[in-house]
C-alpha cells in the first residue's frame, strides 16, 4: 500500500528556515533548503539552518532538491546541504531544480562557497518530470522576487502542492500573473493537499501589486532636491526596477551600492529581468563628482544589517557615500520580525546626520510579497485540496490560516496544524500525524556547522554580558604550595578600574584559597580550580555586582 510522508524540517511554527520532506515508497524529494539569521542571544553565531541530519541519514533515497524562490529562507541553506550530503554519500549529490533566476542565484551561492560541479537545473513551469514514485511540476506565481513557483508532487495517492511564498498579484512589474489557470486545472483533478504560506494571514483583504510602488517613488523622488538614497531587498528585482525607471523620469543617474545589490542585479539582467537603459549608471566612487540632484543611490541594508552599505553611511563610514543634510532615504522594505530595532536605530543615525528618512509608513513605497487572508482564501478556493497544511509562518499565522479554510469549507479534521520535525501521513484509509522526530537546528559559526552547543552560546552570552577573569596559579608539583604569584587577567569589564583595583586583592584571595586547599590536602588540579572559581566568583560579585565568567588555571610545576 502507497503512503505519502510529508515531513517539514523547517518553516512551521516559525518564519525562516524552510525545509520540507516529501516521501512516497522511501524516496525522497526535498523542496527548499533555507535559513534563518540568529537571534541577539545566539553571540558570535553567523546563520542558522534546519537540521537536515534526517537527509544525510538518508542521502541515497533523495531523488531531487526543488527550491521555489531565491529568498534566504528558502535557499539559504542550500550550500550546506548540498556539501553535506556529497561527503556523506557515496553516490553524487541529488539535482537541484528551480527557475531560472533561482538557479543563477542558487549557482552563485555555490560558487561563493566553493562548490563547483553539482547538478543544478533550471526548471521552465508546466513542464513535468518524473523523480522515482513522484512527478515535479512548477506553477508561476508571483511574490517578491521573480520567479517564486509552486512546488505540485504527483503521486499515486493524489498530488501535493507546496505554494512557496507568493500573492496574486494582477498587474505584476514583468506582466506574469500567477498561473490561475492551472491552480484550477490541479483543483479540477482533486489536489491531496495544499501546504500554504500563512505570513500575511493575519491581514484582512488583498496585498497591492507590486506595480503601485512605482508611482508612489516617482511621487516621492519628484519632491527630493538633494540626493536619493533608497534601500531595498536586493533581491526585488522589480523594485529595484521601478526605482530605476523613477530615477530615468526624473533624469537622475543611478548609483547600485552593496555588493549583492550589483550581483543580484547582474544575473537578473544576464536573464533579461532587468534592464536600464545605456549610460544610465555611475560607480559609486563617482557619485560625490555630480550634483545632488541628479543622483539615486540604491543601497543595501534595508534591515539595518550590521555590514551593510546602508548601515555604514548610516553610521559615517561608507567609503563613497558619505550623507549630508538635504539627502532622502527612502525605505522600500518593511522590518521582517526581529529587525526592527536594527533598522530603527539606523533610521535615527540618519537623522543625526541631517539626513530625512521615508518609510512605508509615510508613503505606500513597498507592497509586500505575500498574498493577504483573501489571496489565502483564493489560493484554497481554486485548488479545493482534501487536506489542508498550513506552513510559512509561527503558530499564530498558522492558526489563522487554518480558521481561513474553514471559513472557505474546508472540513476541520482535514485540516493540520503541524510544528517542524512532525510528519503529516497519507495513506488510502486517511491522513493523520506520525512520530515526532524532534527538528532541532544546526549553528554555522564561521565555516563550521554543528549542533547548537548550549555551553558554548551559554560562556558566550556571560563574556559578553560581564567580561571575563581569567585567573592563573602556579603551585609546586610536590605539595602544592605557591611558587608564584598569581596572574590575574580580565577582558570586557566593565567598571575598569575597580578591577584595576581589585586585582591585588584578588592575588591575596588566590593565594589564600591555594593555602587553604595545600592545608587540607587538596592536591587535584580540578578540584583547586573549583576552589578558585567559587571564592572569587562571590569576592567579584561582591565588589562589582557583576558576574564575569570566571576562568581558574592551575598550572602544576
Ligand atoms: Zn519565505
Ligand atoms: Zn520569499
């Protein structure tokens, strides 16, 4: 008996990281390999990804990886994966399958991490391909960057559909709607289940089209007499479009400043998704050599990342922007949840500055690229799936997107609300969830990945929270006297000059604490270290009200 496993790494009960295991008769098919960034707690960790040992377990039964769109939560991870499945698998990594735009980007991601050779393939959509018990096919649709498709699995028991990120929008920029038609056609032939994005389902009515953000900028732009800096995703090739057809209007040149905002550009425009016309654009070195009102800058940094380009004009030290009173920062973007204070502060910098700032919330200059509750609703309605699974999105998106189709008559107990790691299970007699396989994450922290190692993240946030004492004793091999005075060291303290002044004391307390064990025979390194760590733990904490992490070294001589 066929039965269906559909089983999210990622991406459920949470926004970022996407991963999604489709199984039919042990073979595999992965649709998107994204990452999420780490939160402030997470000190020193770069990125974090689904973890994917599950796959690595299984890497011979993989048929394909399908990636819907060249967003980070959905392709982030994609480097990683692929690396790790290609050392622990004897037979090649599986292919990669995608639109064009998000093969060029996925290639370049690659290329960035040194990966060469694998097998990456551009999908066109409505072209179907059979991958073991499963046939893929890709849908049209459109979101924030070109190119987003719906991901249909075919199989014996009926047909998945994972929407990825998308909206329906109208009058899209490049004039391809979503494929309605199809989503139907699919809905006619009885869809098994529909695993839907649930990001805006919060959000009553119908997201505007993107193309009602250009004439809000040129509106905007038309009023700015000194320089235009705007600021967007880099990878909304037609945003970045519009504010280049506004700055065309207005015979402004157009500076591309942030390294993935001119790589991004390059591939869209290598595919024929953007265009400017000759002569248009300027190297960012020569925007101080032409008057400012003939001049937008368009930057990365739209989330107040900490490298970006924005972030350093914001902070006075970009080499070739440098903001002045009179300049316009336009923000095309919204926060996404957990940037906002990185974005507020870099909006207040500006503003220090002399500069003035517009946000969405001034001007309708950003148009988000995931469809609202009635788009949701639309999405049920023309698919008409038997079971329904809500993905994209935390546990409060997902409920309203599960009360969304019921509101649209979609049967309660068909409809499952799951979390990462629990796998939704089909079979001819039913669907219901299977065993739990416990989805944690994994940790890139420079080239490295790992398991989350809590005592690493645990010393982490305390050095950075308190500083750190590092305390170095040398005693005689022989009885254990000291035989030296005692080092103490400190870093990231703050008060530095009651440390300063404590240090003595703390030489007198670790020379004390050493007599006191030599007295009472304590010879073990480990257990004179546990001695130190206790006494100067509380003298410190006395004294400063702090609690630096305390490093004792015993050395024996
Ligand atoms: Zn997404
Ligand atoms: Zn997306």
């Amino acid at each position: 008996m066929s039965r269906l496993r559909i089983l999210p790494l990622g991406g459920v009960g949470e926004i970022g990281k996407n991963l999604t295991v489709v199984e039919a008769d042990g073979r595999i098919v992965v649709v998107d390999a994204g990452l999420r960034f780490p939160t402030p707690e997470m000190v020193g960790i770069d990125l974090v990804l689904p973890d994917f040992t599950y796959l690595l377990e299984r890497a011979a039964a993989i048929e394909a990886i399908v990636i819907t769109h060249g967003h980070e939560d959905h392709v982030g991870a994609l480097p990683f994966l692929v690396r790790e499945l290609a050392a622990r698998s004897t037979a090649s990594a599986p292919p990669v399958f995608g639109g064009a735009l998000t093969i060029a980007m996925a290639r370049s991601k690659l290329e960035e991490h040194r990966l060469k050779d694998f097998d990456l393939r551009e999908l066109e959509p409505a072209r179907v391909l059979e991958l073991g018990p499963l046939s893929l096919e890709l849908v049209h649709m459109t979101h924030s960057i070109p190119d987003s498709c719906a991901v249909v699995l075919g199989s014996e028991l009926g047909s998945v559909v994972i929407t990825g990120d998308y909206k329906f929008d109208q009058t899209p920029v490049d004039g391809r709607p979503a494929d309605v038609p199809r989503l139907a056609e699919i809905g006619r032939d009885g869809l098994l289940l529909l695993c839907g994005d649930s990001t805006n389902a919060d959000r009553p009515g119908v997201a505007p089209s993107e193309s009602s953000v250009g004439p809000a900028l040129l509106q905007e732009f038309s009023r700015c007499e000194g320089r235009i800096i705007v600021t967007s995703f880099a990878s909304n090739i037609h945003r970045v479009q519009q504010v280049i057809d506004a700055a065309v209007a207005l015979d402004r040149k157009v500076a591309l400043v942030g390294r993935s905002m001119r790589k991004n550009f390059n591939i869209a425009s290598n595919l024929g998704m953007a265009e400017a016309p000759d002569g248009l654009f300027i190297q960012p070195r020569e925007i101080e050599d032409l008057p400012d009102e003939k001049v937008v800058v368009i930057s990365t940094g739209s989330q107040g990342e900490p490298l970006s380009a924005l972030r350093r004009m914001a902070n006075n030290d970009h080499r070739d922007v440098q903001l002045h009173s009179g300049d316009t920062v336009v923000f095309s973007a919204t926060p996404v949840p957990g940037n906002e204070r990185a974005v507020n502060e870099t909006i207040d910098r500006i503003y220090e500055i002399g500069a003035t700032v517009i946000t969405a919330k001034d001007a309708p200059i950003h148009a988000s690229g995931h469809g609202w509750q009635e788009e949701i609703k639309l999405m049920l309605n023309l698919t008409k799936p038997r079971y329904v699974m809500p993905v994209h999105g935390d546990h409060k998106r997902l409920r309203l997107h599960s009360e969304l189709a019921e509101a649209v008559g979609v049967d309660p107990a068909r409809i499952f609300r799951g979390r990462n790691g629990l796998p939704l299970e089909i079979d001819e007699s039913g669907a219901r969830f299977g065993e739990d396989i416990h989805a944690g994450v994994m940790y890139v922290d420079g080239v490295n990945i790992g398991e989350p190692d809590d005592a690493a993240l645990r010393d982490r946030r305390e050095i950075s929270a308190d500083g750190i004492f590092i305390v170095v004793a040398t005693v005689s091999s022989d009885d254990g006297s000291v035989v030296a005075d005692p080092e103490v060291i400190f870093r990231g303290v703050a008060f530095r000059e009651e440390a300063d002044a404590l240090v003595e004391e703390l030489s007198d307390l670790v020379e004390d604490t050493l007599d006191e064990a030599s007295a009472a025979g304590n010879r073990e390194a480990h257990l004179i270290e546990e001695d130190l760590h206790e006494a100067i733990g509380k003298f410190v904490f006395q004294r400063l009200r702090r609690r630096p992490m305390i490093l004792p070294v015993v050395v024996e001589v």
